[in-house]
C-alpha cells in the first residue's frame, strides 16, 4: 500500500496531466472533515438553487412534449426537418415543446414550436465545449443546468410525453431514465415514442430477442412502454390518442 501511495504522489506532481488525468487523480486524493463539508455544503445549495430556479420557471408552463435527439444534427438533415414539424404539429394540438436547449434536433424541436406561436422551453446543460441556447427558446422558458440529475427531474416533472429522435448516448440516457422510472412506478405512465424505425429498430430488436426472450431481464409487458414511429404524423397522433384514452386535453 505503501508503494502505491508513493506513486500516486508521484504523478500528482506532474503538471503534464490533461483535465481528464487530474479528475482521475483526485478521486484518491486524502481529504479531511473540513474539506469535505466545505465542498460538499456548497453542492447542497447549488443543487438545490437548480431545483428552485426550474420550479418556479416550470410550474406554469402548462402540457408539454419533450423532443429529444442528437445535438449533432444538422439543419438539413430528414431528422431536424422532420422534429421541427413535430414540433409545429404539437403547439397546433396544443402543446407546448421542451428541449434539451441546444443545437440539432433541440434547435429543431424549440423553432418549430416558436414560428407557430407556441411555449418553446429549453433546458439547457452547462459542458466542457460550452453548449449554448438555441435562438428559437423563448426567454422567460431558458433554464442552464450544471447538473444532468437535477435537469432530468424538470423533464419527466414538467412533460406529457416524450418524442425521442435518433440521437447518442444522451438521447438513450433520456430515454432509458424515463422507461425506467415508469416501469419501476415512480412516476405515471406517459406516452414515449421513438421516430425513425430504421435508427431504431436494431436496439429494439436486441431488447426483444437478448433482455428480453433469452435473458428475461424485462416483462413482456413492458415492450408495451414505448411505440416506433415513422412520420411527424404518426408521432403527434401517438401523442393524441394516448390522453384520449384517458379523456384528457391540453388546458390551453
């Protein structure tokens, strides 16, 4: 043990270490009492700051859809294209649109809710390569999280629904937090839907045969959670028909 701890106070000094290599570095790093409290008291209220910020901007916004996708997307690309109508279809059967604030398909989902008139919300994230707002949020509806966690929780709280678009590892992150959450009854089912059968189809398929078939890691049931979509069409009419079911429509 000994040994070890020389070498790590070796390479602590190096000033050669990226970023990456010092965060690394510093998860055993030795702290005292103070240290911790000192840091971890500060994350508290920081945290908490979050919550109250997204509480008070979110708690009217009124029935909302959140669109979800890849921030990679470019504006002329079928995807962006088609979240922006997906977008424009939701505030015409009156929805408002939530985001993850950014570029791609997020800049899609809030401009084809803003050139329709609708509430366009965008939750932002703060990163290493410094995501911006995206020109189409309205102001009073622009929120900039430090924290993935806390961001989650305004998604699931404040939205209707889920239209996820082909996107990375944030995309199926959202999506697998919010099957997760309504599997596991934590909160109410709310309707998620996929767009693009060809984007998705092989993860779907994988869940099917190998979580579900071989390794019965899931319910059958629980395919029943989410729809595979192929048109702006189809996505917002998924939306529709799940609250009909439930006699419900938007408030505005």
């Amino acid at each position: 043990m000994a040994e070890k701890k020389t070498k790590l106070d070796n390479i602590r000094t190096h000033d050669d270490l990226n970023d990456e290599e010092k965060k690394i570095i510093r998860a055993f790093e030795e702290k005292d009492w103070n240290e911790i409290k000192s840091y971890d008291s500060w994350v508290i209220f920081k945290v908490m700051s979050e919550f109250v910020e997204g509480f008070e901007k979110l708690a009217k916004i009124g029935p909302c859809v959140s669109v979800f996708g890849s921030a990679r997307t470019k504006s002329d690309h079928k995807y962006y294209q088609m979240a922006e109508e997906i977008a424009a279809k939701l505030v015409r059967h009156g929805y408002g649109v939530v985001t993850g604030g950014g570029p791609g398909i997020m800049e899609a989902g809030n401009k084809g809710a803003k050139e329709q008139g609708g509430k366009s919300v965008g939750l932002n994230i703060i990163l290493p390569f410094e995501q911006k707002g995206n020109d189409f949020i309205d102001q009073d509806k622009l929120i900039t999280f430090d924290y993935f966690f806390v961001r989650k929780v305004m998604f699931v709280k404040y939205s209707q629904g889920f239209i996820v678009m082909p996107g990375g590892f944030g995309t199926l992150d959202e999506l697998f937090e919010a099957l997760t959450l309504i599997q596991t009854k934590k909160i109410g089912r709310f309707p998620i839907v996929l767009v693009g059968k060809a984007y998705w189809g092989g993860l779907i398929d994988w869940i099917k045969e190998t979580m579900l078939a071989e390794e019965r890691n899931i319910n059958e049931e629980d395919l029943n959670l989410f729809k595979i979509v192929e048109t702006a069409t189809e996505a917002v009419a998924a939306i529709d028909e799940f609250y009909a079911k439930y006699l419900l429509s938007p408030n505005f």
